[in-house]
C-alpha cells in the first residue's frame, strides 16, 4: 500500500488510477508520485509542484488512452499517458514516459479555471473560465489557444466529444437563446451552430456510436429532450407522452449499443427511447409502487456501524419490505448505469440513495430483477469488465468497504484493510488484469490498495496484492451462491 497525506482542498481523492489501472498517481503535499502498479508498487517518476499548484490543487486527472477505450485490454493496449494537475489559476500536464516533456498555463485573464479536463486527446486541454466567460482549448503540441465565448455551463455536461472522431458538441448562451455549437476536431472551425428549442438546457450528450446528440431541457419545463445528427441536423423532438405527469428529467444516458436512450425522471421513474424513432418503448416504474418484488431483495445488516455484516434476504412481503427506508427527501432518478452488454441497468435514486435497483434486459423487454438496500448512501456504481453481469458498488460510510453482486445469487460485502478515510473513498476495476481476477483499485484520503475479493458470506475478504502482472485466481460466478 501506498500512504499519503493527502492535500487540503482537492475536490478529489489525492491518489488516482489511470484509465487501465497500470497507474496510480499519488499527490503528497507538495510531491507528486506517479506509481506503476506492474513493478510492485514502485514509483517510476516523482515530480515537485511548483509555486503555482503547491497545497492548493484543485484538479487531478489521467488523460485518456490513444485510440478507442478497451473493456479489455491487452497487454499491447497503450493506457493514459499524461497527468493534468491544476488549480483555479494554474495547471500542469506531464508525460509518463517523456520526462524532459511538461506543460505550465496559466489562466489568460482575471476569471479563474472553473472547469479543466483533457479534451479530445492528450495533446489539448479544455478550460472553461469563471462567470462562463469562455471555453479556451489549449494545444500541447503547439501552444496555441482556440477561445469560443459565451458557454452555457461551466461543467461537463456543457460540452461533449465524439467517441473517435473528436468533433466538439458545446451548449452556448447566445443573446439570451439555448445554442448548439459543432466544431471540428483539432482546428475547432464551426461546423454549424443551431438555436436549440430549449428554456434551459442541462446538458448535451453523445450516443457511444456517435451517431446521435442528446440534448436535454430543464425539468421546470417538463419532458424534454432533443435529438440531432452528428452533422447537427434536427432528428427528434421527445416532449414526453401524453399522461405524463410531466415532472421533467434529471439524469439521461445511452445504451452501450446506442439503442436506448435512458431519461432518469423527477417522478422516480426512467423512460426508454428506441434510438431507431426516438419514441417511448417502455417506462421503467418507480420500484417503490410495485409492493413485493419477489426475493431478489438484499438488505446489508451488521452489528454496529463499524462491524462488517452479510446481506440477508428480505422477508416475503405483498409491500415493500422495508417501509423505514421510505424516502424523506425529493424523488428522482440520479443515476444510471447499463452494464457493458447492456443486459443490465443499476439504477439510484436521490431519495432513496442507499438503495440499488436493478433491471434486466432482453432484447426491448425489461423487467425489475431485484435491488441491493445498503447501510450507507450508494457512492459509486461500477459494472465488472471481464464479469458482465457483477456489479460492484461503493457506499459513503465510514468503513472501507466493496460490495458485490450478481443477480440471482447471494451478494458479499469486503472489508478493505486501508487507514480510515472519514467515508471519502473510491474504487475501480483495474481493466489491465491478465489473469482475469477482478483485481481492484481501491482509495481514501491517505492512500490506496490494489487487491481482489474472496469468499462469501462471513468468509468473505480482500486480499491484497502488489503487483497487478502476478498471477491469481480467475473470478468466476460460481465465487457467489445461488440465492
């Protein structure tokens, strides 16, 4: 394990993996460490921040690997390759392999960054300034700047990159109207620009095949999302159907295979659209409404609140078996998470945030399969690359755990020996595992661990490990019984 003592004011965790796991860095004070997780934890470049970012970093991201992202990679799959650190006036990139390689900008004006990111590919950075004043693409190859004024939003649903080709979708706000803007890669010329039939937009969003933009209004206007070609025609208008209650929507995602499009609502229900019409193929209901849902309920239940406990099946029941867990605050759909075949759909909702539903699919059927209820409010939700069908989420207790499940067989729970982290932790799957084992990356605020899960029941446990190329057990289904 990797310790550090993390740094005051990052909105992020201190230590982060690169896009395949082959890659931690961690951010120690003033010291950056970028770590192989190939050569048993080593670090293989050290670099010391500059006046600028020192105690004060506000940003930590891995770019994205060259060409089209891998589930599976192998082990001739180029991973993330450049590190941007940065602050709401400063920030930094530097190359894994190129040491004598680095790139120092500063914010053109007196507005601070208030977003920064990798754009398209390593070699640009986007930076939207405060007040929304602009959107500068910075080259790393060249040094030059491409300024486009007047974003609508100063985050990540105000811009979209299309999957390979890089063409830039960015929402503006032109003399007062909702406008979508189509540049093209690397020159960034406009392509078109459109004045968008929106009151307020939320966000814009490429189908995974980059055949289609989604742009979706505000909810306070009811059902609305609009749907354009790549090359910025207007395809589809959805307002919603007609005995919809109309309460507008809060989250939307795409299939893997770019056949759906997913509309997460304030009424705690998701409408599907075929990707062929853009019409309503089904409305997945609010769980809450259904009573018993069969026996495919978990519930978390352990001794104390620091005591790692075991999922129990809940109870036979014509309502819903845990009436104390009715929500308290507004309902709406949150998060949306299709599995890599998109034969699964984990979704939360923010009013009932410690509660994953899961929804199967086969072919435009979908039905509720079943839900997880944890102790804690659901953090992350992260589907098994090389396991389709595993799902594995993270909670926002205080104890370090993984929780994982396949549906129709009894979930675990894994307690992960790392220093205490106050409920700030994360994980991810490290998509570099040879052997198959379902290795994971697992954080806090003051360090990480790789390891992979073991067992079930009370005899479930995370082993650790220190090098992600040794061989270890392959995972398998069968790890998890029947229910």
């Amino acid at each position: 394990m990797v310790l550090t003592r993390g740094s005051k004011g990052l909105s992020c965790l201190p230590v982060v993996p690169s896009e395949y796991g082959r890659f931690v860095c961690v951010l120690n004070g003033n010291d950056l460490s970028i770590v192989s997780t190939q050569g048993y934890q080593t670090p293989i470049r050290n670099i010391i921040l500059n006046e600028h970012l020192a105690s004060r970093v506000r940003v930590l991201r891995w770019s994205k690997p060259p060409g089209e992202i891998c589930m599976v990679p192998d082990v001739f799959t180029s991973d993330s390759q450049r590190l941007l650190c940065a602050n709401g006036n400063h920030l930094c990139v530097w190359d894994v392999y190129d040491e004598t390689w680095s790139a120092n900008i500063e914010t053109p004006d007196k507005a601070g960054f208030a977003h920064v990111d990798f754009a398209a590919n390593h070699d640009e950075v986007i930076a939207i300034s405060e007040f929304n004043v602009q959107v500068t693409i910075f080259s790393l190859v060249n040094g030059e700047q491409r300024v486009i004024k007047s974003p609508k939003l100063a985050n990540a649903n105000g811009y979209a990159f299309r999957p390979i080709t890089g063409h830039f979708a960015l929402l503006l706000n032109v003399d007062a109207n909702d406008t979508l803007a189509l540049h093209q890669p690397e020159t960034y010329e406009v392509i078109t620009t459109v004045i968008l039939p929106t009151v307020d937009a939320q966000g814009v969003k490429w189908s995974p095949n980059g055949a289609w933009l989604a742009v979706w209004d505000s909810a306070s206007v009811g059902t609305k999302v609009v749907v354009y070609t790549a090359d910025g025609q207007h395809y589809r208008t959805y307002a919603g159907e007609a005995d919809d209650p109309n309460l507008g929507i809060k989250t939307v995602e795409w299939s893997p295979d770019s056949q759906i499009l997913a509309l997460g609502k304030h009424d705690a229900t998701v409408e599907l659209l075929s990707c062929n019409t853009f019409t309503l193929i089904t409305t997945l209901a609010d769980p809450m409404s259904f009573g018993s849902i069969g026996r495919q309920i978990y519930a978390e239940q352990s001794p104390s609140s620091t005591v790692v406990g075991e999922y129990v099946l809940a109870p036979k029941s014509a309502v819903f078996p845990y009436t104390y867990n009715n929500a308290s605050s507004t309902r709406a759909v949150s998060s949306i998470s299709f599995n890599p075949t998109g034969t699964m759909v984990a979704i939360i909702d923010q009013g009932l945030p410690h509660i994953v539903w899961l929804w199967s699919r086969k072919n435009d059927t979908f039905q509720l399969a079943g839900a997880l209820i944890q102790k804690s409010a659901v953090k992350q939700v992260l589907w098994c690359p090389k396991l389709p069908e595993l799902l594995m989420t993270v909670s926002d207790g205080e104890t370090p755990t993984v929780h994982q499940w396949i549906c129709g067989r009894v979930p675990r729970i894994a307690l992960v020996p790392i220093q205490g982290g106050g409920g700030k932790y994360a994980a991810s799957w490290i998509k570099a595992d040879g052997s198959q084992s379902g290795i994971i990356w697992f954080g806090s605020q003051i360090g990480y661990m790789l390891g992979y899960v073991d067992g079930h029941g009370a005899e479930t446990e995370f082993i650790q490990i220190s090098n992600v190329e040794d061989e270890y057990p392959a995972l398998s289904a069968e790890e998890f019984p029947a229910s």
